[in-house]
C-alpha cells in the first residue's frame, strides 16, 4: 500500500510539473541562452515579457533582434527570420552590429526605428554678401564681401511618415574669421527630410545675424532663410551639403542733407546673403 501511495505521489508531481513547463513560453537568444517568460507582446521591433519566476513583476523588453524563436506554452514555435531585405532594389543586410555587440535593424530613414540616427554635427562653409549695407560696411574696412562660416547644426525630429521625416534644426554660425572680424548669425529651421542613402532636404526659417544698418552702426537684425540640400552616407558617417539663402531686407529713412539742408527719403538694402556649408557627422546606434 505504501509503495502505491508513492507511485501515485510521484505521478502527481511529475503532472504538476508537466503542466508548469507547459505553462511557459521559452524565448531563446541568440546567444544562445534560454528565458522562461510569459510573452504578454510581440510589435514591429520588440517582444515584451515577464519574468515566469516573478510573474507580478514589470515588464522586460528584448529587441527582436536578439531573438532567436519563441517556444510557446501550447507547444507552437516562432522562429524570427534573419535573412537579408530587399530595399530600393539594393539588397542589405538586415542587421548591424555596433561595438556593445548588440544587433539592431537598419533602415533607410532619417531616424532608425530602435536607435535614432543623428544629423548633427560641425559645419563649414562660404557667404558671399551683395551690395547693401553690410557689403559697404566690410569694404569701407577694407573687408571683402565674402566670408567663411564656422558652426554646428542641432537637430531634432518631429515625426517621420512613409519615409519623409519632419525636422527642427538650429545652425549658430560665426564669419568672417579669416578678415578678422566676427559676425554671428544663427538659424532656427523647420523642414523637411527624404529617406534612402542619398536624401535630399528642404527647410526655412527666422534668421538672427548682427549686420549694419543705414548709418553703419551694427545692431540686431531679423530675417528669413530658405535652405535646400542632400546628405550622402558612407558606412555610419553622413556628408551633408546644403545651400541656404537669406533674402534683402530693405528699408526707408529720411535722410538729412546738410549741404542743401532739406530731407529726402532714401531706401536701403541689407544685401542678399548665400551660403555653401557643407559637414559630417556620425550617425549614433
């Protein structure tokens, strides 16, 4: 009777052990290792999780690249492909591998689905300046009309939609270094991106610069630019190349002769402002 009593202890406890591993959903890494986890959901690049030991804990996130398959409690399997993607008919790999020695998807867009790719950086570039007040204001000191620029772009996302994203962008500027002067200037944009591995952009924007006025007094100055270029990448580096202008602004002021001693008024333009800036940056995982 005892050695019964045993046999059917022991066949209780294989049925209640049986069911708990049916219970679980086993998520095997790529490395190899094997989770036990009740998979609460699966998206677009991550599976999230709970811990089946602590299963009134918080949820875990993996990224679906670094999942192998999911065994799950019912007995099915899942198993994640990883052969290449075709995109723009250029076959990529579908995975790349940044130095930590995780895995992550890549795309074509400006803004990787799992890490954002990062366009800001340093930028350099030329102005040429046309008559106006700040021309006459550099060649009275003996100044050339164009000058090279020195800055950084920052930038940020606003949205990305079937391979066009929206962006904010702030370029602070400093020219005229190699004449020995300084004039500032800086930009806040709002634009527009295309994806692929040649994009091309188009933003516009206030514009803030220092620039001379009618008398040749310097003081604040307010205007608009309009700015269009492409970004070529190679490997993990972005080259960006961009053509901005910011247009005239004129004005009127009555201007006292005192030769004739009367008062005329006369109009005045800032001049028109073009500029090449061109840069790199590192496209960050």
């Amino acid at each position: 009777m005892k050695i019964q009593k045993l046999q059917k202890g022991i066949l209780a406890l294989s049925l209640v052990l049986c069911n708990f591993v049916k219970a679980q959903d086993i998520l095997t890494l790529r490395d190899g290792n094997d989770l036990s986890v009740k998979v609460t959901e699966i998206n677009e690049t991550e599976i999230k999780y709970k811990d089946f030991k602590n299963l009134d804990g918080p949820i875990r996130v993996v990224y679906k690249s670094d999942v192998f398959s999911i065994k799950y409690e019912n007995g099915l399997k899942s198993v994640f492909n990883t052969e290449p993607i075709i995109q723009n008919n250029n076959i990529q790999e579908n995975k790349t591998e940044c130095k930590s020695g995780k895995v992550y998807d890549k795309d074509t867009s400006d803004f990787a689905k799992i890490r954002r790719k990062s366009f800001s950086g340093p930028r350099i570039g030329y102005t040429y300046i046309t008559s106006g007040t700040t021309a006459d204001y550099l060649a009275e000191r003996g100044k050339n009309p164009g000058i090279t620029q020195f800055g950084w772009q920052f930038e940020g996302r606003l949205f990305t939609v079937e391979g066009l994203s929206g962006l904010i962008e702030f370029v602070p500027l400093i020219g005229g270094i190699e004449q020995g002067i300084i004039i500032p200037s800086a930009s806040c944009l709002l634009g527009i991106r295309s994806s692929g591995k040649t994009s091309f952009e188009f933003a516009l924007g206030p514009n803030f610069s220092i620039s001379p006025n009618y008398k040749g007094d310097t003081e604040g100055a307010v205007g608009l630019v309009l700015a269009a270029g492409t970004s070529l990448r190679k490997g993990n580096i972005n080259f960006p190349i961009n053509l901005a202008v910011v247009p005239s602004i004129g004005s009127k002021h009555d201007i006292y002769n005192t030769t004739t001693k009367t008062t005329s008024s006369q109009s005045f333009q800032t001049g028109w402002r073009i500029s090449l800036l061109v840069g790199f940056n590192y496209r960050k995982k």
